[in-house]
C-alpha cells in the first residue's frame, strides 16, 4: 500500500513562483499558488494513485528551539509575498474541501512531520512517496521510501531512490 506525503507549503510556494502572477479570480484575487498546487497533487495522484495521501504543513517555519540552537536559522528569508499570503487561507480551505488528510503541529515544521509519518508508516509495510521541494527530505531515502522532487516549476519531477 502506498502513502503519499506532500510537503504542502514548499508545494504551495513553488507553484506561486511556477505559475503566472496572471492568473486571477474574477474579483482579480491572485491564485496562481492555487491552481498550481492543484494541478501538482492531481497529477500526483493520477501518476501514483496512492491509496493514502495527506498534506504536511508547517506549524510553525522557523521554531522557536532551531533558533535557540541556531540563532541565524532561516533568518536569510526574504519576507513572504502578500500575494502568496492571501491565498494561503484558500490553499487550507481546499485540502480539507478535498478530504485530503492534513497535520500541521505547532512548533514544527512540515517536514519534520514528514519525517515522522513516513518512519511510522515504513514499520507498518508502507511504500512511501514524499513529495517535496526540500533537499533535505533526500536523508529519508531508502528501499521503501522515495522522495519526488519538482526540479523546475510544478511539473518535471525528478524521482529520487
């Protein structure tokens, strides 16, 4: 049985990058991080058909104890879009609209989440799939899990195990 895991926020940005800032509603709302990701997971799913899938979003992007380890932890950032901002409400609304099992846990960020669903799902014969723009997922690599990692946009996955 397969479980897909998306690292939905690093998705969500990368689409908002990898999609025309033409895309609009009809009021003239942004929502090209919308459509992008939309597109991403049907794809995902229509590739993979994963029998379970669940969305892994951050509880928290820089938390409080990596930066009492590490001070300058992400403080390179530039600030998050408006843009992008506003349509992350919507990107929530659609994950649950869809039935798409979501974890967000305070103090955490979404891959450590991840991390921790696929080493539970591997001791319980899982496949795993994670689909994520972080390198740093690569470390989760073995014989039952592999990582899906958009090399440019939302639609040219390297797949890598």
């Amino acid at each position: 049985m397969t479980l897909m895991l998306l690292d939905s926020a690093s998705l969500w940005y990368r689409a908002y990058y990898g999609m025309p800032d033409t895309l609009l509603a009809p009021d003239g709302t942004p929502v090209n991080a919308i459509r992008g990701y939309l597109d991403m997971t049907a794809r995902l799913i229509g590739m993979y058909s994963p029998k379970r899938i669940v969305a892994c979003i951050e509880g928290d992007w820089r938390p409080s104890w990596r930066v009492e380890l590490f001070p300058d932890y992400k403080a390179n950032r530039s600030a998050t879009p408006d843009e992008f901002r506003s349509q992350t409400s919507f990107l929530y609304e659609l994950v649950s609209g869809f039935g798409i099992r979501h974890f967000a846990v305070e103090g955490f960020e979404a891959d450590d989440i991840i991390a921790t669903l696929a080493k539970r799902a591997e001791s319980e014969g899982f496949e795993v799939l994670i689909c994520t723009g972080d390198r740093d997922s690569f470390q989760l690599i073995n014989e039952t899990t592999t990582v899906l990692y958009p090399k440019r946009g939302v639609t040219d996955l390297a797949r890598m195990t």
